[in-house]
C-alpha cells in the first residue's frame, strides 16, 4: 500500500547501495545514525545530501517511525554539515513524495548554500 504516494522501502534505492558501499559516494560526515555527502548534481556552490542509516522511505516515515535518537543524529548531522554556510545562511530542502518531486525513495535532507538562493518554490506558469 503507498504511503504519501511513495511504495514501500526499495532495498536496492541508490542511497541505500551507498549505505552499503555497494556505490561510491563523496563523504562529508558519517556519524552513527547518519551519512553525509556531495550531491552528484550540485544544484548550488555547497549541495550536500544528509541521510539516515535506516531504512525510511520519507521525511514522514522517518518522522513517524524513527527513534528519537535517529532523529536527533539526523538534525545534528545537518546542523554539523552546514556550520560552514552559518555566517551567509542557507537552505534545508526535504522532498517528500509525488507533489515535490522526490526521486530517490529513502528520506534525504538537501543542504544549499554558497550563493543567494533566490525563490523558495518556482512560481506557477
Ligand atoms: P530528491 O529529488 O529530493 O529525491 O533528490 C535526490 C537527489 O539525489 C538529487 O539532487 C540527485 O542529484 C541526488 N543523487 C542521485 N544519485 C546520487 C548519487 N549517486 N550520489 C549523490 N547524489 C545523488
């Protein structure tokens, strides 16, 4: 049954081919319940990717279902990841499900920064 319009957890997603080394992958931080890295498109100077361990399919699974201490690891790791961008600021993007685009089925949080961001959501037409 799809849940927030995403299937069940795919065990073979490529997030979780890094998770198990079966795919490369540019290492910013790895801490007990969360693995950081370069996004392979960088959408801005700095565009790194944040990632849990376990396996959750979205930012609601993982909010859901997650222990507290994953989802503490988690936000520490961002917060962790992004102390450079502190001083200019910069932007925290969870795409969750149909709606926002969500490619990869397993919950990843996007860290944008380096340059003005511009728009939050592009506007209609
Ligand atoms: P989303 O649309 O929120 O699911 O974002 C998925 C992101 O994963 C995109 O920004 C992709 O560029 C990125 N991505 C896909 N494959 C890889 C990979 N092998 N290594 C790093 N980033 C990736």
């Amino acid at each position: 049954m799809p849940v927030n319009g995403l299937p069940p957890y795919d065990t073979t997603n490529i997030f979780a081919r890094i998770l198990k080394g079966e795919i490369p992958c540019r290492k910013v931080l790895e801490t007990e319940h969360a693995l950081a890295f370069h996004d392979i498109a960088p959408q801005a100077p700095t565009h790194i990717l944040i990632i849990p361990k376990g396996s959750y399919v979205s930012a609601s699974d993982f909010s859901t279902q997650a222990s507290a201490e994953e989802v503490a690891g988690l936000w520490r790791a961002v917060a962790e990841v992004a102390k450079p961008l502190e001083a200019t600021g910069y932007r925290i993007i969870c795409n969750m499900g149909m709606d926002s685009g969500q490619e990869v089925p397993h919950f990843h949080v996007h860290v944008l920064g380096g340059r003005p961001l511009g728009v939050m959501v592009a506007k209609q037409g």
